[in-house]
C-alpha cells in the first residue's frame, strides 16, 4: 500500500518526442510482462545514444526502460520522470534528490547511477540494469510454486543489504522506504538497494506533500508512519519488516485500510515467525525481534550492531540447522554469537508470557477488566502529534488533546478509578512549549503510570486519530485504537474516541456517562472543527497572535451554529486573556458579555462556568467567581477549576478553604 499517489499516467506524447532518435521509426516496445498482460504502447528506438530495447516497468515516480548505451556498449537503464510532472513540483525534487543520493555512494550493495540527463525539459537518469529483478518478485514467484527461500539464501540477502544500508547511513543517507521491492538482484543474485527518491539527506531537505507520507506504509517504522522526524534507527525497522517477508513470505502488518495499517504499524506486535516456519534458527529469530522494536531505543541502534548478529565471527564453529525438507543445511556462524545463552532465558520467558496470556484468556473476564485503572493509577494524556504539519491541524491536535483531557477527567469523576494530570501541567513540564513530552518524562516528571499518546491526520476528506496505552515503567504499548470522522462532520469522532478511550483503560461506561459526554455539542455538526481549532489555539494563551486564532476559529463555529453555548464560553476565555496581555478595556467587556450568553444558552457545562469564574476573578468579584467556580467543579471536577477556586479563596482572605482547595488540586 504505497501513501505516495499518482494520476496513473505515465507515458505521452513528450516522451515520445525525446525519445525518437533522429532519423528514427517507432516501434513497439515490448513490456516485461509482471503477472498481467499489458497493453502495447509504441516507444520510439532511442534518445541521445541511449537505443531502448524494452519497458521495464512504471510507479509513481516514473517508467524505466532497458536500453544500450552505444557510446560505453553496456546495458542501463532508463528511469524517466512522469510528464505531467511540472518543473518546479515536488516529484521532480524527489525525482533529483535520488540522483543526489545515489551520486554520494559507491557500494557494491547499492545500485549505481552514471548520469541524469534533460532533453527538451524531460528529465531521465541512466540507472545501472539489474537483470534478476526484485526479491518481491522471487518471493512471489517462490509462493505461487508453494516454496520458501531457503536460510541460506535468507542470511545472504540479508547481510548484503544491511551492508548496503550501513554504507549509506555512514554517508549521512536515511533510506526511508526500504522494502523487498527496492531489493534488487545482480545476474549473479546479489542484491542491490535501488529507489533512493525519499531518502533523507544530512543537510538536504526534502518537500513532503501536505496531508501524505513519504514510503509504503506496510514497511515504515512506527515514528515515519505517525509523521514523527526519522534517523537511521527508522530504516533498521523497515529492514526488519523486509526480513520477516523474506522468512515468511508475508508481511508481519496488514489491515483493510491505511488508518488500520497506520494502528497496527505504531502498535501491533509482529506474528511469530515460527508461525509460518519451524526452521527459523532462534538467534535469527532475536535479530528480526529486536529489529521490530516499536520503541527506537530498544531497536539496534545502527545497522553495523545488527550486522555483528548476521555475519560470523572468525573465531566461532559453525552451526546446523535443518530445513523443512529435513536436509542439514550450514548456517553462516555470525548469527551465533554471545547471545546464543540469552536465547534460552529469552525462551524460558516466552514460555512463561504464553503460559501467561493463556491464564488470561481462560480466566473469567471479571479478573482482569479493571487491571488498567486500579487504585493510585495516574494517566497523562500527550499532545497528540500533527501528522500533517499544516497549523490548523495543530490547532485541532491541540484541541483534541484537551478534549480527551477533560473528557477522562469527567470519567475519573463518574467512575472514581484513575486520577487524570490537567493538560496546564502538562504544558507547564514541557521544555519547549513547540514540542512533546515523552511517555519517560511523563512518568518523571507528573508521575504518570499510564500514558495516551497519538496522532492526528487528515486524508482527503477525513480526520484520522490513532491513539494508544502506554504503561511508562516498562515502556510497553498496552494497546491501540483508531477512530475517524469526515472533516465536515468532526463532531462524529468525540463519541466514539472516547468510547475506545474507555475500552483500552478498562472502564465500563455507565449510562450516565455517556449522557455527560455527549453534552454540548453543537448542532450543525461543522461548527465542531472550529471550536476544536480554538480550544487549540486557546492552549498558547500566552502569545496574542494564537489569541486571534482562537477568535476567529470560534467565531467561524457560531456563524454555523449561533446557539453553540461552548464556542461562546472559548470566545469569553479568549477576550479574557487578550485582555490581561493588551489591558484593552473593551476586551474585557466582550469577555463578559460572551460568558453571559454561554450561561443563557447551557448553564449545564462546566466550561461556560469556569470562563465566567475567570471573568469574574479578573475583576474582583471573587465571590461570584468561587460561586461559579464551584458550579464548574461540580459537572467536571479538574485540577485548574481547583486551583483557581483555590486563587478565588486566596483574594478572599479565606486561607483555610484556600488551603483545604489546593490539597484538592493536588
């Protein structure tokens, strides 16, 4: 499943043009032919002193065609641009950022490049030609006659290809969608990594197109496919998720469609292998395990660490294995190395986590619903991550984030089984307000045990968000949920992202809950996006800039929906902290006015009371401001309603009940 699109277009009449040599017939060209049967398409014999034998084949990033450079009498290959390609467009960076990449490295593991040529505008690198095709290829060709690659044949491919990529990491060169496709074979059957037109170059950047990924999804580590900055760790991933295929002769992620895909990648463990194949040795075994490490920094660090784990040493024996023909097969002595006494431990500990989730499984139920949210359990819910980039879909991370934020806090109130951290605190532990925390600081810093984390994105008309479990001690995903909505209809996605919320954190929604979580939504359900864009926005109350954001997001809800009590109560909290950094009377003014109506339309939410609480606080009506804060806490009890509750009591000379609300708040 490729996140990169094309049209489907690839062959017109401009490269027809510069490929007709001058003095030249058409002639058919014949297509190597891939499992079905294409139509012919007339190519003209040659361009420049290139004379094309035969198409090779078409993507997203161009058509390639086999030809004889006449000048050197060797076999190349062409790989044109698409032509509707426009000069200045992302492709056509891609398309010259490979051959930037591929000119930095001379590796006999890595396919080599000789030129990049333009003729009349049409851009063309001549490729080194590589007759055995991809390994996705002998894969499938091994599976359609009901075989497997031998261990022999696995390790090989395997030791060449990390040596590839060592190369290029060496170079500073981050592949960014390494897989069995791009994995191409010599006419002796060694490999050659191809397809260098993502790769992230040290001091190079490279245009990603708003809203979409660069790679294949089924192949990317879990940090490229939530849009999260990559190194060399990244292709160690994809390297192992390209291994595990060579094994098993499928992939260790599949789903229906890319948001699952994008669920199971961040999260899902890989099958075992021994699922798929009892000849498997367990050293390499540990290197495809340890390669598909969610977390980067339990990965191999580099791909010379994981090389140690395939290549033999030279003092070592050599060890046997046997294949499913039964026949004794040498293995390389590399993949047994010190760890060979870990394999065991690690073996004793399978056994006791599949005696484990035996129990689990056959165990009533009831033992085990609430083992998330026991006593003392402290969750903090992360920013979830702008996978597109763009600042309103920040806004709505941000807005979503706090959404999620308030909702579990209303769970806390109405179920009484985990405590929730106030996204101030956690905005306030961050170092740079422009960056994440992580699940390790969470559980530093706020005390976290349990942590949610994920991602929001936008594709073509819909908003995804992945979110999951993380249990900080031992860093361990618990689990993963996705959810999605049509960007007109946002307002669809609160219901059941907070359903699949409560679902990974075991608590049981009571009818009462789910009345409290369906309150205040609007009713033109477009009005949604807007006020989750200024909750967002309202997050950086501290710069004035983020505040006129926040006006106009909550302005752009109410010309939609005039009655929507929440967009009132953003708009009276969003004039309330203009004013205190402007000191605008009139600001102040408006404040109110936006939380009176707030009041007037729903005074059965909590926000519309705490905006009024501050409203009030500000200009020292502290006891109608406690009054209000008090209504607030009352329908959804969270840490900054207790501690301005806590202020109010402060300015009111009111030290004990003062004192009695910040123990509360913490």
């Amino acid at each position: 499943m490729r996140a990169r699109r094309s049209s489907g277009r690839f062959l017109k009449p401009k490269i027809d043009k510069v490929l007709r040599a001058p003095g030249a017939n058409a002639r058919p060209v014949p297509e190597r032919r891939t499992g079905s049967v294409p139509s012919p398409i007339a190519v003209p014999m040659g361009v420049l002193h290139y004379q094309v034998q035969e198409k090779l084949g078409q993507g997203g990033m161009g058509v390639v065609y086999r030809a004889v450079d006449q000048k050197l009498n060797r076999i190349v290959a062409l790989k044109f641009l698409p032509p509707q390609i426009e000069p200045s467009s992302v492709e056509l960076q891609r398309f010259l950022h490979e051959a930037n990449a591929l000119s930095v490295l001379n590796h006999r593991h890595i396919a080599t490049i000789y030129g990049v040529e333009d003729v009349d505008g049409q851009h063309f690198l001549v490729l080194e030609y590589l007759p055995g095709g991809t390994l996705k290829r002998k894969l499938q060709l091994a599976n359609g006659s009901g075989h497997v690659l031998s261990i022999d044949e696995i390790l090989k491919y395997a030791q060449q290809t990390a040596e590839g990529l060592a190369h290029a990491h060496s170079k500073g060169i981050v592949h960014r969608d390494v897989k069995t496709s791009n994995l191409m074979l010599t006419e002796e059957g060694d490999v050659k990594i191809t397809d260098f037109g993502v790769a992230q170059l040290k001091g190079m950047g490279l245009a990603t197109t708003p809203g979409g990924l660069v790679g294949t999804i089924a192949y990317m580590s879990p940090e490229q496919a939530l849009g999260i900055e990559v190194d060399s760790r990244s292709d160690v991933f994809s390297f192992g998720v390209s291994l595990f295929e060579l094994i098993t002769g499928r992939l260790p992620f599949e789903a229906p469609n890319e948001a699952a895909l994008i669920t199971r990648v961040a999260s899902a463990r890989a099958p075992e292998l021994r699922i798929f194949r009892s000849d498997v040795p367990p050293a390499l075994k540990m290197v495809v395990e340890k390669a598909l490490q969610k977390r980067v920094e339990k990965r191999y660090q580099t791909m010379d660490e994981l090389l140690i784990d395939l290549r033999a040493p030279a003092d070592r024996s050599p060890m046997l294995t046997r294949t499913r023909a039964g026949t004794s097969v040498r293995l390389p002595r590399g993949i047994f190395t010190r760890r060979t006494f870990r394999v065991a431990a690690a073996s004793i500990l399978m056994l006791a986590a599949a005696l484990a989730a035996a129990l689990y499984f056959s165990l009533p139920q009831r033992l085990f619903d609430r083992h998330l949210t026991r006593a003392g359990q402290r969750l903090v819910v992360l920013r979830l991550r702008n996978v597109t980039g763009d600042q309103p879909n920040g806004a709505l991370c941000d807005g979503l984030t706090e959404l999620l934020t308030n909702k579990l806090s209303q769970l806390e109130q109405l179920q009484g089984s985990l405590s929730v951290v106030a996204q101030s605190e956690v905005f306030k532990a961050k170092k740079d307000p422009r960056e994440n925390i992580t699940s390790a600081e969470a559980r530093n810093t706020l005390g976290a045990t349990l942590v949610l984390e994920g991602a929001v994105q936008r594709i073509q008309d819909r908003v995804i968000v992945t979110v999951s479990l993380v249990e900080t001690e031992k860093q361990t995903i618990l689990a993963a949920r996705d959810v999605g909505a049509p960007i007109e209809k946002l307002s669809e996605l609160e219901g059941p992202l907070l359903e699949k919320a409560a679902e990974m954190l075991k608590v049981q929604l009571r009818p009462e809950a789910r009345r409290a979580l369906a309150a205040g939504l609007p009713a033109d359900p477009g009005a949604y996006e807007f006020y989750l864009q200024g909750r967002g926005y309202l997050q950086r109350y501290d710069r004035v800039d983020t505040l006129d954001y926040a006006l106009e997001e909550f302005q752009q809800a109410l010309t939609l929906d005039p009655g929507y009590a929440l967009a009132h109560a953003g708009m009276a909290e969003a004039y309330l902290r203009k004013y205190k950094g402007t000191k605008e009377p009139e600001l102040i003014d408006l404040a109110r006015s936006s939380g009176q109506r707030a009041i007037q339309l729903n005074d059965g939410l909590a926000p519309v009371h705490y905006a009024m609480g501050l409203i009030h606080a500000s200009g020292g009506e502290y006891e109608r401001a406690i009054d209000r804060f008090k209504k607030s806490i009352q329908i959804l009890p969270t840490p900054d309603a207790h501690r301005e509750l806590a202020n109010a009591y402060v300015s009111s000379n009111k030290p004990k009940e003062a004192e009695a609300t910040y123990r509360a708040t913490i």
